[in-house]
C-alpha cells in the first residue's frame, strides 16, 4: 500500500523517479503504473534493460546514431529517447551503466537534449526517465563507480519496493492470483494452494521475489493432478518433503527475527482459519464466533490468506 500511495503521488508530475528492488520485486510494473497514471498516459512508454548490452550498443539504443558512425550503421537511427519524445522512459539497471554513458545521461536529465552517436548536433526531448536497480548507488558513488551528479538528478523521488520475504502476508494472495491467470491459460481445475504447500510458500525466502512466486506456482499447477496444489507440486526449494514443525523451525533460522516472525505468524493465522472453518463445517458466523473476530473481519483475513470456504465445507478439522 506504501507502494501504491507514492505511484499514486507522484504520477501526475514529470519528476524523475529512481526505483529500488531486487530482481523479480516489480520494479518495471511499478514504472509502467506511474505512466499510466500520469498525464503522458497516451504517449510512449520506452523500457530497456542497461545491463544487458555492451557499452557501445547502450549508447546507440539511448541516443541513436549517424549513418555510417560505426561498422553496420548503414542508415541513421533514433535513439529511445527521441523515439519516446513526449512519453517516458524506463531505464532498468541503471547502476550498471559505463562513465562515459553516465555523463550523456545527464545531459539529457539536466538540457533536456541527446547527440546522436556520431553527431554534434543536439535533440531537444521532453521525456520522463524512471529508472531502476538493485545496485546501492549510494556505495558505487563513494567507490567512484557511480557519478554523484547523476546519482542526485535520479534521486529526486525514490520508490523502494519490498522483497516478498518482507510481505509474507501478501503471498496467499498473489499465489491465488497466479493460479486463476495460469488455469485459464491451460485449462486446468486447480482452484487453491492445498494447507501443507501454502506453509511451505510462506516459509521459503524466495529470492527471486515475486517473479520465483509465479514460475512456482505455474510449474505447480501444471504438474497437479487434483483442485489444490500439494507439496509434491512445488519446486524443490519451495517443497522439500519435511514435517511442518521442522519447516517451522529450520526454514526460518537464517531469517532476522522480525522476518522470520512475520512469517511464522502468517504460516500459523493461515492453517488456524482454515481450521475453525472446518471444524464449523465452513459456516463463516459460526467460525467467526468461535474465534472471536468480528464475521466481517473474519472473511477479509480467510480471502487474504487463500481461504475459500467452498473448499471447508464438510471437511474435518485439522490438528493445529
């Protein structure tokens, strides 16, 4: 939610807006939200990922170039910054950029104009750059890897999106969103993430985020052969055949405390909602009462967590 009051903030300005992440935490979803929301909604949303060219082809997809400025430049070329002229750009991983691309850079973010490669005359452009890494620039700028000047004309407004070890909470959710896009896509009934192989997401790290979270559970509901996913489902890391008490204690040791407690709170609310609602034969009032939380409160925190009722219903409690 702090996320999305600061998409939400900062949208309609052209400020630039410097994104921090690790991989697969949503930074170029994130990116992509505040163009939607913002005024050049209508015009061109540039992305590019700066780490994944050579110093030389950086340049050139940044600022275009001349015909004939280097071997296979056989006609004259934009750069995205001219092709996204009124829109805006996403650069990802922008710690990983040269010094000599950091300094055209910013002379785009301070003159607002790129040279073509091989060009001496400048573009006016009016783009809004987001850009994005998982590097700590703070540390690249003291080693001298990063421009300070550069590292001040991004820093402007800056938007940090959580790992998924830091939300644990919002796992049931996204499994559960994941699930719905997957099934359509191959046709398959699986409707929930069965109680053993949700204590298994909530325990696991994930270090690849949120993109791990939806390769698992596509790889899950693949490989499933009933409504739920089990454990046998789940990719190795995530599903290792062990008892939950071992889970419980073994899976979150690395963890500081305060992660590996939320963890273990969401693990434990999740396996008591489901529980109270079997043993009242999915009846919400009934569960409701019995644990002391107020019904509608109770349907909010069972959806939250992958609760479905319609699943409960009739089954036998099981042992907390």
């Amino acid at each position: 939610r702090a996320v999305f009051e600061t998409i939400e903030a900062v949208a309609p300005s052209p400020t630039t807006v410097l994104i921090l992440g690790a991989s697969g935490t949503g930074k170029e979803l994130a990116a992509r939200a505040i163009h939607r929301r913002s005024e050049r909604a209508k015009r061109p949303f540039i992305a590019l990922n700066c780490s994944a060219l050579s110093e030389s082809m950086l340049e050139s997809e940044l600022f275009g170039h001349a015909k004939g400025s280097f071997t296979g430049a056989i006609t004259a070329r934009k750069g995205i910054f001219e092709a996204g002229d009124t829109g805006t750009v996403f650069l990802d991983e922008i710690g990983d950029i040269s010094p000599a691309t950091q300094v055209r850079l910013l002379r785009v973010l301070q003159e607002g104009e790129v040279r073509r490669v091989g060009e001496n005359v400048a573009v006016k452009v009016d783009v809004r750059i987001i850009a994005a890494t998982n590097v700590d620039l703070v540390a690249a700028v003291k080693a001298g890897k990063f421009r300070e000047d550069l590292f001040y004309r991004l820093h402007v407004v800056v938007l940090r999106m959580p790992a998924l070890r830091e939300r644990p909470e919002d796992i049931p959710l996204l499994a559960q969103h994941f699930i719905d896009k997957v099934r359509k896509k191959i046709n398959k009934p699986v409707r929930r993430v069965g109680d053993n192989a949700m204590q298994r997401l909530l325990t696991h790290t994930w270090p690849g985020n949120v993109r791990e979270l939806e390769n698992a559970i596509e790889r899950a509901v693949v490989l499933s052969h009933s409504d739920e996913i089990e454990v046998a489902d789940l990719p190795p890391g995530a599903g290792d055949a062990v008892s939950p008490a071992e889970v419980e204690a073994a899976s979150v040791g690395h963890l500081p405390y305060m992660d590996a407690k939320k963890l273990a709170v969401a693990a434990f609310e999740r396996r008591y909602l489901s529980g109270v609602l079997r043993s009242h034969g999915g009846n919400i009032s009934a569960a409701a009462r019995a644990a002391g939380i107020d019904r509608t409160n109770f349907r909010r925190l069972a959806k939250s967590y992958g609760v479905d009722v319609a699943d409960v219903k009739g089954d036998d409690a099981p042992s907390l």
